[in-house]
C-alpha cells in the first residue's frame, strides 16, 4: 500500500507543477472536452512528461483507442465515471483483421494508467438472444454464432508495456474482461480492482502484479489465466485478492506456459474443488506446471491443491510489490521523481 501512495502522491506532484492536466466533463457552458476520445487525441502523438486526463462524473458511452505514451486518466469517483461500450469480439473480428478496437478501451502505448473509473463492456449484459451472422473472416462457411458468454473485452493492451490500474472495476458477462496481452515485454499492475466476467476474466501475458483486487466469475469454466511463453520468469502474482461467482465457479486454467504466485488469497465457499489446469493443446509446456500458493484460504475449508508449494526464491523475488518492481525494472515513483 505505501508503494502505490508513493506513486500516486508522485503523480499528483507532477501534474500540478507541469499543469498538465486536460478536463472532460459533461456539464454543458464549462470549458472542457467532452468525450474521453477528444482528449486523448489532443495529447502529443510521443511525451517525455506525462499528461493526466481528467474525468468529471457520468457516463460516457465510449470505444477510447490510445496510441499514446505517458497518459494517467483519472475518474472523478469510481462509480460516478463509468465508460461503457457493447460488442461482442466475435462480431467485431468478422469485419476486422485483428483486435485493434474489439474493447471498450483499447491501447497500444506504455506508461499507461487508469485511476478511480468504472469500465464496462454490457455486450453480455444487454443480451437478447443467440443469433448466427455473416462473417466474411471466418473460415468455416463464413458464420458466427454469437452468444451471451461469448468474449467480451472491456480493455484490451496489443502492444506496450508499464500498463497500471488503481481503484477501478472492470465488468464484462462474457470472457476476457482484462486482456493486457504484450507476451514479450509487457508488465502490469492492478491495486484495489474489481474484475467481474466469464472464461479468463483475468487473462495478463508477461509480468503482472495484482493486490487487493476483488475477481467475479458470472460463468465460465476458470476466472485467471496466463502466458508466460516467451520469458521462463514472466508470472501473474496475485496478493491478498478475493475470488467468488456462481455456485461451482473454478480458480484458472492456462493453454500455454504459465508461471501464477497466489499469496495470502481468499477463496468463496462456492468454489469447486478444482485446481487451475493446463488445457491440453498443440502448444508445449516448457518449463513444467508452476501454479504457487502462500497462506491462501477457502472459507468453508481449504482442499489440498490450495496448500503452500510457493518456493523460497519465487517469493524473495516477486512476493511483494517493491520486489516485482524491481525485478521488472519498472519502478515507476523513480521515474517521475527523476523528470
């Protein structure tokens, strides 16, 4: 917790001096963007100093696409700034080569923060029915069947690195909530999250950090995953976290090399006594099964998968947040004291 007050208050501190701060708002007669979109546009293409994006309370029903290095966007309360969207990442690479845009918010930058927001993709929710469309990128006779649990991203990261989120919820009903997903040189952070979906609503690729976070499975058959193919030390820790859903929900899977530290976690009566599994496919598992506990708890009674296995080393060297950080090389309250 000091860490992250340490970053915030450096936030804060270089915001103020360099007044790089841009206001959306709603209110109308006040001078100010009013879409999120418009604001980060009119950040520079590449900044050495950060700009902050602040939000004033609403509802902003947005896709945001960054592009962009150095942005902290900023909600003015948690529950009060929503950014919202609704589709269904089937339907959307029908008419799209890749997933640039499939999410509520979608990046392609580092140094990328998000602060005190709710972020929703309602696709899930406002569901109707299921329903099959033409879909010329699909190969198989060039249709897609579109269903409520299907996946539904509310961010998705494509390419950057330095990816960080304090204070915010995440929801989808479908799969894929959180897809912060550079493999090669991503790393991440979460503190004081709530992430609510279906199938790997939790889904980080190369180094995460998450404390204190709250995590929802609606449906699905696992809530966390990870891929850590392209580093045998990439890992997803997850501390002091909390983990419920429906009546039967499972902890994880992965389907590729994975490597998760759970460390003083605490697990819903309703969990099914299931251990995060590989999902068998074409894709070897180099460096062996690496699923870690620490102190973590079921609250009508632990099963055995859950016992301490965490080795002494992985610990001492990710166990914390000042231990990931400096083991990833990102320390990011440095980086603002030094400009």
């Amino acid at each position: 917790m000091r860490s992250i007050l340490i970053i915030l208050f450096c936030f804060i501190a270089v915001f103020s001096t360099a007044q790089r701060r841009i206001l959306v708002c709603q209110q109308p007669g006040t001078q100010c963007f009013k879409t999120i979109q418009e604001a980060i546009n009119s950040v520079p293409d590449s900044s050495a100093l950060p700009y902050e994006i602040y939000i004033m309370s609403g509802t902003y029903h947005e896709q945001l696409l960054i592009a962009k290095n150095n942005i902290l966007i900023t909600g003015e309360l948690r529950d009060k700034v929503i950014v919202t969207s609704s589709i269904a990442r089937d339907s959307f690479r029908c008419s799209h080569p890749d997933d640039w845009g499939v999410a509520t918010i979608n990046i392609k930058g580092n140094d990328v923060y998000l602060r005190n927001l709710t972020v929703k993709n309602t696709f899930g929710f406002d569901f109707t029915e299921e329903r099959t469309i033409p879909c010329a990128n699909d190969t198989a006779g060039h249709l897609k069947k579109l269903t409520r649990t299907g996946h539904q991203m509310a961010v998705r990261l494509m390419k950057g690195t330095r990816f960080s989120a304090v204070n915010c919820t995440f929801s989808s009903f479908g799969g894929d909530t959180m897809s912060p997903w550079d493999v090669e040189n991503g790393v991440f952070y979460f503190n004081e999250c709530r992430f609510e979906g279906g199938v790997d609503l939790f889904c980080p690729r190369g180094f995460s950090f998450a404390e204190n976070c709250e995590f929802h499975a609606y449906n699905g058959p696992a809530i966390i995953w990870h891929d850590g193919s392209k580093n045998p030390n990439s890992i997803s820790v997850l501390k002091n976290c909390k983990f419920n859903g429906y009546e039967g929900f499972s902890l994880g899977r992965y389907h590729r090399d994975a490597q998760m530290l759970l460390v003083d976690c605490q697990f819903s009566a309703q969990m099914k006594d299931a251990p995060v599994y590989h999902v068998q496919k074409s894709t070897d598992v180099q460096w062996g099964h690496r699923i870690y506990y620490k102190n973590c708890h079921r609250a009508t009674g632990d099963y055995g998968w859950m016992a301490d296995n965490a080795p002494e080393e992985l610990m001492a060297k990710y166990g914390s947040t000042t231990k990931f950080m400096i083991n990833t090389g990102w320390m990011p309250e440095r980086k603002l004291i030094n400009e």
